[in-house]
C-alpha cells in the first residue's frame, strides 16, 4: 500500500469513527431529543483542546453474533480537554453504537481516563447515555463495571467527579454516577433506576413507567440522588460547566477565585428586616444568603430534595464558599433524616476539596415523631455531627435565629471545630424552645392551676420569662461559645473580613491517634 492510500484509508477510518453507531443510529438519537456523545463533548470543551484517547478501540468478543459488528471507540468517547480554560477528563457514552452498552473494552477506555485524572489531578465528567452492562459480553461487562466502581472510590476525595444522566441508567450501571460527587439528569430523556419496569412488574406486580420509577423528577424530589435537573442536553452541559468554576481541580489546590465586582464590605440594610418579630413566624432563608455572598453567585445544590435544608456554593469577596443553611419556611428548617443525610454530603465534599463552610443556623430541633425514630433519625443526626467535627476547613457560622438543643451543636457550632460563629440579636441558643422548656421546668406550678385559662395565662408568662433569660445569643457570647453579635446587615462585611483572616486554614484539630479512617455513621 502506498504512503497515500494509507493516508487516504486513515482518513476514512477517522470519518468512520466520528459516526459511532452510523447515520440512521444518529438520527434516531437526534429524533429522542439527544445529543450524541461527540456533540455533547463538543459543547462541553473549549473549542479544539479535546485530546481524544482511544479512537480506534475495538470490543474483542466473538460470540452472540460480536464478531459481525462493531463501531470504533466501543461506545464511548474519552480524552483529555480544557473546560473554560482549565483541564478535566471527559467520558462520553455513545447510545448510537449497541445503545451505549458496556463491554470489556468500553470499560477499560473509561478506566484509563479515570487514571489520566487521578495521575494529572483534574475533575472527571461522565456523561452517562447507556443500556448497562452489554448482555453479549456477559461477565467481562461486569468486571468492566467493578473496575470503574473501583476507581470512582479512589478518586473518590482526590478529584471532583461529576456525572450527567443523558439518557437510560439501568441496573448496576448507576452505581457509578452513585458514588461519584454530583449528579445532573436530563429531563424527559434520562432516568436511573436499579430494576425496571418489567422487572418490577414481574417481581412484585407494581406498574410503573420508566419517568415514574427513575425519572428525573423523582430523583430530584424524592430520592435526593439528582444533585440539579436540566431542560435539555445544552443546559445539563451548562449547568457542569458552572458547577466547575467553584470547584478546585483536586484535593491538593484552593477552589478558583473569580472577581465578582461586589465589594466585600458592602453592607445589607434589607437583611435587618428578614427576621420577622414573631419568632414562631417562617421566612425565606435565601434572602439572607443571597443578602451575605456576592451579588449572583449562589449555586444551589439539590434544591428540590430535603428543602428544609438548603446546600451549595457561592462566593464571598470571589472565594468559593460552600453554603449550608435551615430553611425556615419547609417544615421550620427542622433537621430529619433527608437533610440530615443532604447537610452531611456536602460538608464532607467541601472539607475534601478545600472549600470553607459557611453556615446558617435557624432549626427548632430534630424531627419528633415515630416515622422518623423508627427510620433512622439517630444514625442520620449523627452524620451532621461526624461531618463537621472531621472538616478541618475554614468553618463560619452565623446564628440567624433559633440553635436548639443537638441541633444547635451540629449546626456548625463552636463545639464542633468551627472557627468563627457570630449571632444575630435575634438569635435564641437554648437547650429547646420556650413552650416546651417553660412547660418542662414550671410543670408543678402549671399542674396546680386548674383553671384552663389561666393555665394558660401562666405559662405564657414562663414562656417569656424563659425567652428573656434564655433564648437569646449573650449567655452563649459570655460563654465565648458565639465570637460576636453582629448587626444583620454587617454579615458579608464581617464574614469577608473572617475568610480572608482564615482561608489558609489547614488540619488544625485535636491530635487524634493514628487510625486506619473513622466510622462514620452510615
Ligand atoms: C446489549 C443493548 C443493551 C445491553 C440496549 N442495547 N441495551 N445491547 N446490552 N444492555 C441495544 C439494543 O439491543 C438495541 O440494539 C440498541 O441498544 C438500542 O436499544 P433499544 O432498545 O432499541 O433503544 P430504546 O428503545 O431507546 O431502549 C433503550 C433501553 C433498552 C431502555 C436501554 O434497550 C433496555 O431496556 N436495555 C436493557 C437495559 C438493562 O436492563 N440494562 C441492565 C443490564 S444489567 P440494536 O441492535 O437494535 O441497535 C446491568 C448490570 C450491571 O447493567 C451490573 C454492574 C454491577
């Protein structure tokens, strides 16, 4: 063959591999609503920094009619790529060839790019768009899968690792995106689920549609697997690029900062007012993030699941900061078992990427009630504690209005290693609400008026003679337990001056002899 001809055939085999599944397969993914894998990455890197790995891999498995057909790259595109001007790896399946399935050979692409982001410290994207383990290739598909589990755990807390469900996520096939840090899901055309339809109909005769069983909706709401929902292809891809301009490229590097223009010592008169005079009345705790951190800059994650909880990042002075806060306006911001579990994650993946925590604290308590004793209350409370003792990131906390009790404590507080609490003079630090103490420690005096009303007349009196000795932040601030209470309108300005006091903050914490890891309650 001459040199021509061999530069003409390599470029055929280039157009041929560009095709993946062919052209009827490409317009059947368009005709979904999808992308495909090429032109998802496309979207994803800055133009021309793709370094494709692996082009002409080819499945090697002979039997159920393999030997007849194949696609270069086995469905699935990899490499290398700058997004926004910093590095990542990228994974994208191709539903055009066999829809996506994974065999021997597709895993092994995936593995060494997740080995690429290890060795160069980058975040890995995963665009998920597959029919699961490929049935022909039987357990070489499994052990494929048990490779990529292996390396999501050790990349686990090294990089960040972001996955996309771009289509079906069946079968074991979701424990990946499970075990990587966040998950976005694309309306109408994704869904994860474990068993599907048929087989949830055959084993215990539910019928249920693919949406209603692993759709987007349902994990946002319900399961807390979906981290953020988008529209379509083009806003899940948007919505990964901006998550990854909080993120630092691995656990060794300060998450970017990025001047946002709002000056750190601006003060915020609208937030004198966001504590109603009622302290039994809700109000909306996006107004004081919103109010404390750089005009826009909240990213909000896992917005639709526990919401009495609120978690995500934004910036303070241009410095990434993660954000959890009470929502008193969803069950009084009460702590149970979902944000719990939602408060827990996040504060454990900022602590692991170096990202300072900033807190805001109005619960009542934990969640009374047999539902949520019997499902676990104690074990999921528990993970708030461990995750904010373990963080040994920069950790400020502002204390908006109610901190009861366990939940006072495990709501960033000082006991728990935080480095900076300031109150608000709204702020009531109590071991639990004023009805149910004054109730507790006045019970003979009450029990002893039998008048119903005048009952009542009683202990309304202890309520307030509780509220104005107890439920306030200066015994706690006599204590040194709050730093300062602070004006509400003067938060950004002291919390910025706070961070840029603390930000190099590194494992600074009681000596704990040497162990193997802690156990975190699971
Ligand atoms: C081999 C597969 C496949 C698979 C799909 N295909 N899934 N081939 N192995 N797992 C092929 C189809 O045969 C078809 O090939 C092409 O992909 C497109 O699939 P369609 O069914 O035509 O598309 P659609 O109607 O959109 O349905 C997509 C689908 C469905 C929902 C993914 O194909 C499906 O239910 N597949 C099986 C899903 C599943 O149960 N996976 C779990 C496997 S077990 P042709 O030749 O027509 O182009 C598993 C365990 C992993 O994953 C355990 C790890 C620990």
């Amino acid at each position: 063959m001459s040199t021509g001809s061999r530069l003409e055939e390599l470029r055929r085999l280039y157009e041929q591999a560009l095709l993946g599944g062919g052209k009827e397969a490409i317009e059947a993914q368009h005709s979904r609503g999808k992308l495909t894998a090429r032109e998802r990455v496309e979207l994803l890197v800055d133009p021309g920094s793709f370094l494709e790995v692996d082009m002409f891999v080819r499945h090697r498995a002979t039997e159920f009619g393999m030997d007849k057909r194949w696609a270069w790259g086995d469905a699935v595109v990899t490499g290398l790529a700058k997004i926004d001007g910093r590095r990542a790896v990228v994974i994208a399946q191709d539903f055009t060839f066999m829809g996506g399935s994974l065999g021997e050979m597709h895993a092994a692409k995936i593995v060494k790019a997740m080995q690429f982001a290890m060795s160069q410290g980058v975040p890995i994207v995963f665009l998920n768009d597959s029919g699961g383990a490929r049935i022909q290739e039987g357990v070489d598909s499994l052990k494929g899968y048990g490779d990529i589990f292996y390396m999501n755990v050790m990349a686990s807390g090294v990089v960040p690792q972001i996955a996309a469900i771009m289509g079906p996520c069946a079968g074991g096939a979701v424990y990946s995106p499970a075990l990587m840090d966040f998950v976005v899901m694309v309306k109408r055309t994704s869904f994860m689920f474990i068993t599907g339809p048929r087989v949830v109909k055959a084993a215990i005769g539910e019928v249920v549609d693919e949406q209603q069983l692993g759709g987007p909706e349902v994990h946002a709401a319900k399961s807390g697997q979906a981290d953020f929902v988008a529209e379509d292809d083009r806003e899940a891809i948007a919505v990964i690029k901006k998550l990854l301009t909080y993120l630092p490229s691995n656990n060794m590097e300060d998450p970017p900062v990025v001047k946002t223009g709002d000056p750190p010592d601006r003060e915020a008169p609208s937030l004198d007012g966001v504590v109603p005079e009622d302290p039994n009345a809700p109000y909306n705790m996006y107004e004081v993030i919103s109010g404390v951190l750089d005009e826009g800059s909240f990213l909000e994650v896992k917005a639709q699941w526990a919401r009495n909880a609120i978690t995500g990042f934004g910036r303070l002075d241009g410095r990434t900061v993660c954000v959890v806060a009470n929502q008193p306006n969803y069950l009084a911001g009460v702590l149970d078992i979902d944000s719990s579990d939602k408060i827990a994650e996040h504060v454990r993946f900022c602590d692991s990427f170096n990202t300072p925590i900033l807190t805001f604290v109005d619960v009542p308590g934990y969640m009374p009630g047999t539902r949520q004793e019997h499902g676990g209350i104690i074990r999921h409370g528990a993970k708030v504690l461990y995750a904010y003792s373990e963080a040994t990131v920069p950790k400020l906390t502002v204390i908006v209005r109610k901190a009861y009790g366990g939940a006072y404590i495990a709501m960033g507080s000082k006991h728990l290693g935080a480095d900076f609490v300031v109150a608000w003079p709204t702020a009531e630090i109590a071991v639990m609400g004023p009805e149910g103490a004054a109730e507790i420690i006045w019970r003979r005096e009450l029990e002893a008026v039998k008048d119903p009303q005048e009952r009542a007349k009683l202990l309304e009196k202890f309520v307030e003679e509780y509220r104005s000795k107890f439920a306030n932040p200066y015994i706690a601030a006599s204590r040194g337990y709050v730093d300062s209470v602070i004006q509400p309108r003067d938060t950004r300005r002291v919390l910025a001056r706070a961070l840029e006091m603390l930000f190099t903050k590194r494992e600074v914490r009681l000596w704990v002899p040497p162990k193997k890891h802690g156990l975190v309650p699971m």
